[in-house]
C-alpha cells in the first residue's frame, strides 16, 4: 500500500466519522477522482455520483435488475449513466474501470465468488476498489442480520479482517481501517 492510499484512508476515515447526509461531498478528496477516469458506483451512493462528475470522471452507477427501481440514484445523481444489469454479471467490458465504489452494499450477493471474480473482471490492472461498509460486529447489525434472514433476503455480513482476506483471494491487494465503531472502510489495489 503507498504512502498516498494510506493517507486517502485516513482522511477518508476522518470523513467518515462524522458523517452525515452532507459530509459525502468530503469522500470526493479521497476518491480523487482525475479527468477521463471511469468509476462505477453500487449500493446506497447517495449524491456521490454528481460530484464525482464534476471532477471531470465517467460515471456509471448499476442498478441491480433484481433489486426495486432506485429512482433516488437517478435523481440525485442526474449527470451520471445508470445502468439496469445484474451484478454478477455486468454490462461492461473487461478493464473498464479505474474505480469501483460500494457503500453499504457488500453484504448481499446470493453468488459471492461470481460477484468478485466479475469486479476483478472489470477494474482495471492497478485499478481501485473502495468499499464502505457496516462493521458485522457491531450489535445493532447482527440484529438487522437476523431480520433479513426473516425477510428472507441474503446477506452476508463480513467483519474488516474476513472481507480483506476474501478480497486478497481474488487478487485485491488493501487495507481496512475502522470508522467508527459501526463502520469501516476498505481500499484496496487491484494486483495483476
């Protein structure tokens, strides 16, 4: 990990910990996003997507055809591409992008090895995956666990040391800081 992603996770964690509906616009300096650059947003991205536009990237967001329309990305997002297709199998060409962002969307995937092997498939060699997501540990997520498993819905939640192994596995190379005691982050580079 370089010295430069070290210090985005420590500024994304700082962000981060204070978070609220506003403070997204503060993970653009992490994300530093440069002109020309293609990033695909998943999960709950809020208004990240405008501004990640405004720094000059192609943004693409993919609405999961499985999962209810999200007219929200659409609207808050009105620069961006979004895109109907299925995550473990996107409509995208192999390397395409240089950034693939989730936000609290790691943990529901019915085909997990299918699903990574398919991000791998898609970010480029040296490419950048973030991901932040809700810590499994924390009690108030075991709870919303259990009530998926009611639902019937799958997911999968991951403690910082499981995903960063899982990832590993798949040829991502990173580092997990915890946000807060709910959150954590992951940023990681994709190794050829």
């Amino acid at each position: 990990m370089s010295k430069m992603e070290i210090e985005c996770i420590r500024s994304l964690k700082k962000n981060l910990a204070h978070e609220n509906e506003d403070s997204l616009e503060d993970i653009i300096t992490v994300v530093n996003p440069s002109l020309g650059e293609r990033v695909l947003l998943l999960g709950n991205i809020k208004n990240i997507g405008k501004y990640i536009r405004k720094m000059g990237a192609e943004v693409k967001i993919l609405q999961c055809e499985d999962q209810a329309l999200d007219t929200t990305n659409y609207l808050l997002n009105e620069s961006c591409e979004c895109i109907s297709g299925n995550i473990d199998n996107m409509p995208f060409q192999d390397e395409y992008f240089d950034k693939v962002i989730f936000f609290e969307s790691f943990n529901s995937f019915k085909d997990e090895k299918r699903v990574l092997k398919e991000i791998v498939r898609v970010l480029k060699n040296s490419g950048q995956l973030l991901i932040k997501e809700n810590d499994c540990n924390c009690m108030s997520y075991k709870v919303e666990s259990i009530k998926s498993m009611i639902r019937g819905e799958y997911c999968k939640y991951y403690n910082p040391d499981e995903l960063s192994s899982k990832l590993r596995d798949f040829g991502l190379e990173g580092t997990i800081e915890n946000v807060t005691k709910k959150k954590y982050i992951y940023l990681g580079t994709k190794i050829s």
